[in-house]
C-alpha cells in the first residue's frame, strides 16, 4: 500500500538529487524491504560469560577509557 502524498514527496526530493544519491536511496529502499536480519538470543551467547580473564577485562577497559572519553575538537 503506497501513501500518496509520501510517494510525492519522496518523487520531489528525487528531482533535486543527483544521480548518485537517487543509487543510495534506491539501495536505502531496496534494504528495508529485504528480508529481516535474524540475530542470536541473548541467551545462547551465556556459553561466553566469563571466558575473558580479568586483566584482559581492565586491559579494554583503560583502553576505552583513554580512548574514548575524549572530546576530540579539531576532529571536525
């Protein structure tokens, strides 16, 4: 079932872009309609609770820490 007045604006924003963005809207589209992605339950993962040894844990967590709670001001 199409709503017709997204169907206009979607056909109106399509005018104003170029050829190469229409593509990325058209793949955007084609993606949402493809089957669903179906993931793992949550609950089969629990066979990897506490496979990682605490400093390996402490190890990512400094890592993340130094790494990413930062506020990079030249980065944009």
């Amino acid at each position: 079932m199409v709503d017709r007045s997204i169907q206009s604006q979607l056909v109106a924003c399509l005018d104003d872009l170029a050829v190469a963005q229409q593509r990325q809207v058209l793949e955007f589209a084609l993606n949402l309609r493809a089957k669903p992605i179906v993931g793992v339950p949550g609950s089969a993962l629990l066979v990897f609770a506490g496979k990682i040894d605490e400093a390996d844990l402490n190890s990512m967590s400094s890592a993340i820490e130094d790494g990413c709670e930062r506020i990079d001001t030249d980065g944009w």
